[in-house]
C-alpha cells in the first residue's frame, strides 16, 4: 500500500516545540521527506532521513524515524511565527523511477 | 539543490481551452515529474517525463488531456487540454536530485491554474 498519512490541523503557541505527525504502510520505503509549503508558494524541502537512520537533527528541526511503527515525526523546537505552512511527508520507494508519495498535509498554526 | 522555475506562476482560463505549462531547471537532469495539488488537498503524481521517451502517466491520468514534452534535458511542459472547473489546481513539476549519498525531489513554484 501506499497511504501515507497526517493530522490535518496542528496549534501552538510561539516559542513552543511543535510535532508533526506522519505513519506510512510500505515497509521498503527508502527515504523519507518533510516538506514545507507556504500560502501561495511551492513545495520547500526541509529534512529528509535514510530509511536505516533512527533520527536526524538539523539546528532547529528534529526527525524521528520509527520503522517498526512506520511512524515519522517532525519536531520544530522555537516555533516561530514564520513556521505557519503545511507541512508535507513523503515517502520514496525502491525500484523504478522511485516514486515518492506525499502525505496528506499538516497545516501549523503559530499563535503569537 | 536545484533551481526551478515555471511559467505561467498563475492563469484564469476560460472552460474547454487548453494550457501550456512550461518547466525550467538549472542543469540536466533524467526524470521530471509534473504533479498535480488541488485545493486543499495533497500532491498527486500526474505523469513522469524522461528525455527521449514517451511520458509515464499514473493511474487516472491520461497523454490525451495531459500531453507532455521532453524536448531536452532541462527542460518540460505539460498541456492541461480541454480544461474545465475541475482541472482548477495547483500544477508543479519537480526533479530528482541524487548523489553524496542522499536522493531528493525539488520542486518549481508551482502553476496555479483557475478555470471557470
């Protein structure tokens, strides 16, 4: 299968950590992506991690990479108020082109 | 990374037009894909593009309302053919970027097509 899924709402308040949630079905995934979409703009790639990694860090941002869940997160530590977007997971799978599946979407609302 | 531009940014068309969109990357690549995001919802892939070969369109897509050229390494367009209400979406292509041990997808701004 190739559901990849995400709460579709998430609020904080600035300064705040926030976590964004994803779970995915295909076990074979190879890598694994956050994107960050702002109103009116395209796809902005923020993180990605190997499927063999636990978790990656990259300054203010976190991934945490469950397989045996086959459960993503993104954790955003000092949530600021330029943070606002949809926040996308995706998923790549071996083989072929490498078709990479999107989630459904996250939208994060920072509260000032 | 890879620098992405796309042309138009946005359009209003009118139903059973048709409409180019091109696609521009800073160097050469082999694959391009062109997704399609409608309003409010997720990415959906409409077709893969690779130089010299016909286009890979997924499942509910079709070469006939969605044509699509490779004439280049750089460069793509997509057609949204015949277009009605429904076809009023988001349009982005994107690539592939690999090496240094990482495989990842870019994508251009997106085309934002409103047809009524």
């Amino acid at each position: 299968g190739e559901d990849v899924e995400q709460s579709l709402f998430l609020s904080v308040r600035e300064g705040d950590s926030s976590v964004i949630n994803c779970t995915y079905t295909d076990s074979s995934s190879t890598y694994l992506y956050w994107y960050k979409q702002e109103p009116g703009a395209g796809l902005q790639l923020l993180t990605y991690i190997f499927s063999n990694m636990d978790m990656k860090q990259d300054q203010r941002l976190t991934v945490l990479l469950n397989k045996k869940d086959k459960h993503l997160s993104l954790r955003i530590a000092d949530t600021q108020t330029g943070d606002s977007a949809i926040y996308f997971c995706a998923e790549r799978y071996p083989g072929g082109y490498q078709k990479v599946t999107f989630g459904t979407g996250t939208k994060l609302q920072v509260i000032p | 990374s890879a620098v992405i531009s796309q042309k138009p940014s946005r359009d209003i068309c009118q139903r059973g037009t048709s409409l180019t969109i091109q696609c521009q990357v800073d160097s050469q690549v082999t694959m391009m894909f062109w997704y399609r995001q409608q309003p409010g919802q997720s990415l959906t892939l409409i077709a893969t593009a690779n130089q010299g070969s016909e286009a890979t369109y997924e499942s509910g897509f079709v070469i006939d309302k969605f044509p699509i050229s490779r004439p280049n390494l750089t460069f793509s367009t997509l057609t949204v053919s015949n277009m009605s209400p429904e076809d009023s979406s988001i349009y982005l292509c994107s690539v592939d970027r690999r090496g240094e041990g990482q495989e990842t997808q870019y994508f251009g701004p997106g085309t934002r097509l409103l047809v009524l």
